[in-house]
C-alpha cells in the first residue's frame, strides 16, 4: 500500500456521506472514493446475510479501485457486516468500521448510563450494546430502533415541527430518563443532532460516529505511515442507482454540491 492510492468509503446510500465529510474535512489531502448502494437502501430494514453480500461486492470494486482501506461509513453494514468482510479479505486491505470509534470514545469518557437509537438491523445485531458490555460490565445500554428517523430525514424534514414531535415521539421515554449520553448510531442523525441535544435540554451529551471514524482512519493511516500529502485525483462519488432526488439529498449530506456518478456493480 501507498500512501498515494484513494480511501474507499461506502454506505447503504448517501448519508455515509457525512462520514465521508468528516473525513475529508480532518484529511483533505486523501483521495477518496465513495459507493453509495442506493439501489439497495435501506440496510436498516435487510437482513444481515444480505447486508454481508452488498458489502462483499462493494468492498471488491472498492479494493479494485486500488483503495488502500475501506471505510464502511454505515452503522448498519458496520453492524452487520465488519467481522465477514475481514474474515473474506483476510488482511488484503484494512477496514474501519463506524462502530468501534465511537463505543472507544464513550468509554474512554466513563459513560455508563448509555443510550442509543439506530435502524432496526443495528439495534436488533446488540452490536453497540455487545462491544461496550464487553469493556464495562455494568454499564447499561437502553437501546431504541427510530426507523422513521431516515425517510423522515431524507425527505427534507430534519428542521422544524414534524421532526421536533417524532423526535419527541421516539426520545420520551422511561428507559431514557436517566442517560447520560445519548449515541446517535446511524449516518443521517447528525442532522438532527441539535434537535436531540435541544430535547434533553443540553443535560445529555450527544455523541455521533463523524469526528471519531475520520479520527480513526487518520490514526491508522499514520501508523501504517500510508498517509497522502497530495491530492491529485478529484474525490468520485458512485451511487449504484440515480434519481435526480439523490442529488439534493447528497448535498444536504456532504454540505456542498457533488457530481453522483451511476455505476451499477450488480
Ligand atoms: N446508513 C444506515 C445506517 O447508518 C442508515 C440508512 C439505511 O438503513 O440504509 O445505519
């Protein structure tokens, strides 16, 4: 591996997209290379032996593309997905799954009163709950599948009263009370983020996988000393179907406007 080929970054669709911002915000010399599966989202509704298929095939065009790591920028292919995929390439390129970071960080920082919200294939896998049990045996871990949060989001509704009173519907409950940190276990939350924060009236800190994924890669990518000091490709973004709607709704994602080029891998 050289520091020169592209960090390959893939998701179920386009809200892997603000991983993908993150990490080009903390790394902007990296060459990246995004696979938004948008002809199979949402993972949050498939089941894993699915999930493990898509991510085998994508994680080949991605190693393909001579991609020196494979960033799966979904909660969801992270949970379901993370052990085959190395299991499947056996060391021939290095994964970093949106997982880890953050349960690493929410230890570190000695929460034990923790909750999360994410589709229904991450709450239902127990990964999160699993991985931080196995570090801090009594911590508890009130977990909660939102599965309106996603369409509810990519139809523009991340501002304002409708997703104020599902937010709501989702967040007032007992088993949340007396969190201290709330997990946001799935790409598109960040962009309700203040929204939760506003609804625990700033009393719970909010914690998503961004900052600590891009954070991660760039940790490996230094120790691997496979880091890039010159970007001389312009980042691509694939999807593996096109709509015109998927054009704004990867904008409102990555924060600026990006070209999505259809690249049908199945
Ligand atoms: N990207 C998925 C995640 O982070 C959410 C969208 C989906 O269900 O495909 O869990």
């Amino acid at each position: 591996m050289t520091g020169a080929q592209p960090i390959g970054i893939f998701d179920s669709g386009i809200g892997g997209l603000t991983i993908a911002h993150a990490i080009n915000k903390m790394l902007p010399q990296e060459h990246l290379i995004y696979f938004g599966d948008t002809a199979h989202l949402p993972y949050g509704e498939k089941s894993s032996d699915a999930i493990k298929y898509y991510s085998i095939k994508i994680s080949k065009f991605l190693i393909e593309q001579q991609c020196k790591m494979v960033v799966i920028a979904c909660n969801t292919a992270s949970a379901a997905a993370y052990e085959t995929l190395l299991d499947f390439y056996d060391g021939k390129i290095i994964f970093v799954n949106v997982v880890d970071p953050l349960v690493d960080k929410v230890i570190q920082n000695g929460y034990e009163r923790i909750g999360l919200i994410g589709t229904k294939a991450t709450v239902n896998s127990q990964v999160y709950k699993n991985k931080i049990k196995s570090k801090v045996q009594k911590a508890q871990v009130e977990q909660l599948a939102t599965p309106l949060l996603v369409p509810m989001i990519e139809e523009g509704y991340y501002k304002g009263q409708v997703s104020e009173l599902i937010i709501k519907e989702y967040l007032d409950r007992p088993e949340f009370k007396n969190i201290e940190v709330m997990l946001l276990a799935c790409t598109h939350y960040p962009l309700i983020k203040d929204y939760i924060i506003q609804f625990f009236d700033g009393n719970v800190e909010v914690m998503d996988s961004m900052d600590v994924t891009a954070l991660e890669v760039q940790r490996i990518l230094n120790e691997q000393n496979i880091l890039n000091h010159k970007r001389q490709y312009a980042n691509k973004f694939y999807v593996s179907d096109y709509t015109e709607g998927f054009d704004e709704t990867a904008q409102m994602f990555y924060g600026k406007h990006i070209d999505l080029v259809t690249n049908s891998i199945w």
